[in-house]
C-alpha cells in the first residue's frame, strides 16, 4: 500500500498568514503604512471586539421615507462637537477674572492667530447649535417619535435641550462687557421669579446675593466644565436609545399588512 506523503511544514509557523491581494506583501511607504494601520486597528478590535459595537450602531435597518429631515440629530451633534472644539482652544487664552476677561477677549480676537475666527464660529456657533435642536425637537414632535417605546429619549432630549440653552445663557456673560453685563442681570433676574426654587437658583448663579467677581467665575465653570460634560453623557445615552429602539417612519407612510394576513382576510371573506 503506497504511502501517503506529507506535505512539508511551513519554514515560520508563527509568522501571521498574508492577507488576501496581498500575496508579496505590502510594497512602498503607502502599503506598509496601510498594512501597518490594519495590523493596529485589528490588535485591537482583537482585544476589544469594538467592530461589532461600531456594526450594530451603524448598519442598522431604517424605515421607509426616511428624508433630510432626519438628519437634524446629527447636525446638532456636529454642532456640539464644533463648539466643545473651539471652545477649547478659546479656554487657552480666556482669563475668567473680572478684572481680565475683556481684555483677554480683545487679545484673542486682535492677536492671536485666527482667534476672531473661531471666536466667531464659537458665537455664531451657539445660535446654529439652538436653531437645530429646537428643528430637531419639532420634527420630532409631529413625526410622533416621542410615544412608545420612546418615551425616554423624548425626555433625554427635553433635558438636552434645557441644558443646551443653560450654556447658552451662561456663555453670554463671558465677554464680560456692557452688554453681557446687564442682559445676564436681567436673565437672573428673571429666574429669580420663579415659584419655591426660582430665589435659590438666582443666588446660585450669582455665586453670592449680589453681582460680584465670583460670578463670571461660576458662569465659567457651568459653561466650560458642568454642562458640557452632562451634554456629552446624555447625548451617548441619547444615541443609544436611538440605535436600541430605531426611528420612526413618516407618519404620511402606511404600513402594509403581512401576505398571509390578507390572503386570510380574502379567503374569509369569500
């Protein structure tokens, strides 16, 4: 009886097999940079399994008639990211003390490199970030999102929104001119008014019962630290529940029953 021949063993057993296309191996400074990004990138897929997170959140299926206005979320999203990125490089040259902070808004917008720039898209920034929420909000609202099971992403979004007009309201002071000056004495004024806790909540945002240096100092820190940090934790919950619980469809999209519900309904008919 002839014997069988064994195939011969590989001369590196523990050398990683070639990937497909790739059979002499990456070749230039591009191909061992993209061999060397994929190798990383699957290191640690290997260790974390983070593409299967990445495939559930984004491949997902999406109702029919989905349209542009869908896409509101995403734009105040982007909007967020916009102002939590320029407001950083802002934070390395604002000085919030009273005796400071014009100053060193005049230093960024006069002779720091782009800073009127970003310091522009910083405030334009803030009213395109409301403008969007409250559109998202209202698509929201007449598309019929916010009922069962969605009832608390509808109220996460609620908090989002009230949080979203906090830093808003608290970033108006930080310029600390004239202007800013006496419209945030109004606005606190004004949530002085408010029944049981609307005194306590002015004295909290005036550090104090009167105007005073700790005042810019606690509008500061609930508009660079406090709220963005709640903004940034409620939105990854927010996106949770959407990619959980999907979207809705249009409400002018009827659904159609299943074949064999109709055929039933037909034969009983007859």
């Amino acid at each position: 009886m002839a014997k069988i021949k064994l195939p011969a063993a590989p001369s590196n057993p523990l050398s990683s097999p070639k990937r497909p296309g790739k059979e002499y191996g990456p070749s230039g400074v591009l191909g061992h940079a993209e061999e060397a990004g994929a190798s990383a990138v699957d290191w640690i897929d290997e260790r974390t399994s983070l593409s299967g997170g990445l495939r559930w959140a984004m491949f997902r299926k999406v109702p029919k008639g989905t349209n542009w206005f869908y896409t509101l979320g995403s734009a105040t999203m982007f909007a967020f990211l916009s102002q939590a990125v320029t407001g950083v490089f802002l934070a390395m040259y604002y000085d919030p003390s009273a005796t400071r902070a014009y100053e060193s808004i005049q230093y960024i917008n006069n002779d720091v490199f782009l800073g009127e720039f970003v310091h522009g898209m910083h405030r334009w920034g803030s009213s395109v970030m409301v403008i969007l929420i409250f559109l998202h909000m209202g698509r929201t609202f007449f598309f019929g999102a916010y009922k069962y099971p969605r009832e608390l992403n509808w109220v996460i979004g609620v908090a989002l929104l009230v949080m979203t007009m906090t830093m808003s309201f608290s970033g108006y002071l930080l310029p600390f001119d004239q202007r800013s000056y006496w419209a945030t004495i109004v606005g606190v004024n004004i949530n002085g008014t408010g029944p049981l806790v609307g005194p306590y909540l002015s004295e909290f945002l005036r550090a104090g019962p009167y105007f005073g240096a700790t005042t810019l100092s606690r509008f500061y820190a609930i508009h660079m630290l406090m709220v963005p940090g709640a903004i940034a934790a409620l939105m990854g919950f927010h996106l949770y529940l959407v990619a959980k619980l999907g979207t809705t469809a249009p409400p002018w999209i009827k659904a159609k029953a299943p074949e064999e519900l109709r055929e039933d309904k037909v034969t009983v008919d007859q």
